[in-house]
C-alpha cells in the first residue's frame, strides 16, 4: 500500500457540490488524509446549489509541502473563482513541476488547460468546455488518466473520480474494497 500525504481539495463559492463532496467521502473511508481549502477568504464556502461548507482551512502557500494531490471540483460559478485565485494557480503550476498529483471535474479541467498543464496529455471535461482544454488531446472518457493528471466530465461520474484518485493515492485494493463496503456494484 502507498503511503501517501496529504490530499487538498479546493472550493470556491459555486462549487459542485457532488464533485466535492462524493471524493472527499471516498478518499477519508480510503484512509487517505483530505483537507478542504477555501480559497474564498473565509472557511464558509457555499456551492452553486446554496449549500453551505465549513473549508478545513484558508487557503496558504504553506499548504504545498507535504501535499501529494491537489483536487479541483467544478461548478458554476466555482470553477471561474478557482481561476481567478492567481495564488492556486502557481501552486498548481509549482505541484505539476514538481510531479504531485492534479486531479479536476467537470469545468475545472478548463483551469489546469488554461495553465498549459494538460499540454499533449489525454484529458476530458464538461462537454461544450473542450476549446479550453488547450493542446490536450481531448476524449469521450468519463475519467481520464493521463501521468499524474486526472480528469473527469461531470457530477454523475464524482464517484468514480474518487475511486481513481484513491486507487493513486493507495491502491487499487482500498479502492475495490472502499466501493465495494459503499455497496457500488
């Protein structure tokens, strides 16, 4: 089994609630360290469908050490919040070069594209937000693994977005078995 550190899973005001929450869940039954992060300025972040969250912590650059994988919900407004915060972004940038784990649902994709992180690398998103995936060569997957890039199209695949990212940051073990006590067939 891998012993892997720390999961961040950012939020934005807009967040999709399912794309957040349904990895969360899986990867913390997986044994897995996850540390919600608002980057909204204060811990309350509330989702495109008003449902309000208490973050872990505020977002800090001190966050990187340690962190093995950096997860990106979508949504609408999320997605573009997430993009604005100019601070996430050369963390994210700064995680890709240092070769940790970026992972990103539904619209989020758009971001890591726009960072020309998903360059050459297989990638899926929401359908209609392809042109944003730049230089990504673009596929129907409902999660796509390409390297230490994970990408999935929407909230009706947020489980099995968690299910790969717990099979990457442990095994494909804990991810059979995580599925198979939440009774997924």
């Amino acid at each position: 089994m891998k012993t892997m550190g720390k999961i961040l899973v950012f939020l934005a005001d807009g967040f999709e609630e399912i794309e957040a929450i349904a990895p969360i869940d899986i990867l913390r039954r997986g044994g897995c360290e996850v540390t919600t992060v608002s980057v909204m300025g204060r811990r309350e972040v509330t989702s495109s469908r008003g449902v309000t969250v208490l973050a872990d912590v505020l977002f800090s650059s001190d966050l990187f050490e340690g962190a093995d994988m950096f997860v990106l919900p979508g949504g609408m407004p999320g997605t573009k919040n997430l993009k604005e915060h100019r601070e996430l972004s050369e963390m994210l940038i700064k995680a890709h070069n240092s070769g940790k784990w970026l992972a990103a649902i539904c619209a989020a994709p758009t971001i890591l594209g726009g960072l020309g992180l998903l360059k050459g690398r297989k990638a899926t998103c929401f359908p209609g937000m392809e042109n944003e995936l730049i230089e990504a060569q673009i596929t129907k997957a409902f999660v796509e693994e390409d390297g230490k890039i994970i990408t999935a199209k929407g909230a009706g695949v947020a489980t099995d977005f968690g299910f790969a990212l717990l099979k990457h940051m442990k095994d494909e073990k804990t991810a059979l078995d995580v599925k198979s006590k939440m009774q997924f067939p």
